[in-house]
C-alpha cells in the first residue's frame, strides 16, 4: 500500500466533505488510497472513522480517497477513537505490509515474520477491513482483483523487456517510460515490487505518483542496491 503525503491542510473551508476531492487528487494523483486502483471518474472522499460513528465530518487529517469497492467493504466499521487498531497510508509505512505476487494481496510474511506481533495484527485487520484480498465471485462487481491482475502481467511484462534491453537501451529514457505506464496502469507498490532491485525504475515509477513518500523507498529495495 503506498505510503503518502498529502501534505498541510489547505487554507480553505469546506463546506462539505465532498469538496476535498479536488485537493486529494491533486496532492496525491487520482488512485483509491487503499487498493492503489486508478479512478477514472469520482473518487470517493473517504473518513478513515466513519463520520455516522462520530468521526470527524470535515477535516482534512481524517481524508482519504478510496473506490468504491474499499469504501462499501470499510463503511463504517472504523468508529471515533478506533484509528489505531490499523495501519493508514498516510500516517504509517505501508510500503511493505502487503504481497502483491500474482496480481493477489496476501500479508507481506517476509517483512511480518521480523516484525511485532502488533505490526502483524494491524496490518490483518487493515486487509480483513477493506478485503484487500477478495477473489469476486462472477455476481459480484468488485473489480479491484481484476484490474490488479492486469497491471500484474503488465508489470511482468516490462520487467522481461526491462531485462532483455537492459545493456541496450537509454535506460532513463526506458524507466521513465516504464514509470508512465504504471501511473496509467496504477497499483503503484505492485510496480516497486516488481522492480525493486531496479532502483533507477522504482525512482522513475515513484516520480510519476504524486504524493509518495519516497523516503520508503530506499528500505524497500535490497540492501545491496
Ligand atoms: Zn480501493
């Protein structure tokens, strides 16, 4: 999940929550906070506590965005006082919670086997809350899992090319291509995992993405790179 900034709230009022929803994009590109999804049309402003259970209505440090698919499964289960039982993109390191392998979302076991036990257990309910990792059915519309699939074998497919024209190419004019398909395609941390013993990648994908924190980054790639 990628970790972000969105940076001081903005000097204006809203007068509904909805009108966050230009700055969000703005600051941290038109993407669903949680399952890295693109969103064409409207993204939802989403409350990390659910405002029917009395969570903050209009501030800015509450504000996420989300699909639709990470909104209807999340509603309102996170109440007034209950942020801390979860991991959030933009307060934690959530670069290394999740595997992506596969186009699927599994726990990271890699980083969580080394981690405290409530790194693990928070990292759990963030996946269990959003079912992060839902294989839908054909009647349900959920289509997070499909889109991840395609950026998935898009991903792999770069990477193939990336390794056969490694010594060939202007390699920043290939990273900085690779960087713009996976903005179109989105899933940003899908991307970094597949590249990520590629740092001149992984730091073109990540320009492309406003909002990262990179400074995730360099922790995420091997300790040899
Ligand atoms: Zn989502």
């Amino acid at each position: 999940m990628r970790p972000v900034d969105k940076g001081a709230a903005p000097k204006k009022i809203y007068n509904k929550y909805q009108d966050a929803q230009r700055d969000l994009i703005e600051r941290l590109g038109a993407y669903c906070s949680y399952c890295e999804l693109p969103i064409q049309n409207a993204p939802e402003v989403e409350h990390k506590e659910a405002k029917a259970k009395g969570g903050e209505v209009l501030q800015w440090e509450i504000f996420l965005l989300s699909c639709k698919y990470c909104n209807t499964r999340k509603n309102d289960k996170v109440a007034a006082g209950e942020k801390e039982k979860y991991f959030w993109p933009d307060e934690d390191n959530t670069m290394k919670l999740f595997d992506y392998t596969g186009g699927q979302v599994v726990l990271n076991d890699k980083f969580l086997d080394s981690s405290s036990n409530e790194t693990r257990e928070k990292a759990e309910a963030l996946l269990q809350l959003l079912h992060l990792d839902n294989i839908p059915t054909p009647k349900q519309r959920d289509r997070r899992y499909e889109e991840r699939l395609g950026a998935w074998f898009m991903a792999q497919k770069y990477r193939k090319d990336w390794d056969l024209h490694e010594t060939s190419v202007d390699l920043s004019k290939f990273s900085d291509c690779i960087g713009d398909i996976a903005k179109l395609a989105g899933f940003f941390t899908l991307w970094i995992q597949v590249f990520c013993d590629c740092p001149q990648v992984c730091q073109a994908i990540v320009d492309k993405f406003p909002g990262t924190r990179s400074e995730f980054l360099k922790e995420y790639l091997p300790d040899n790179k």
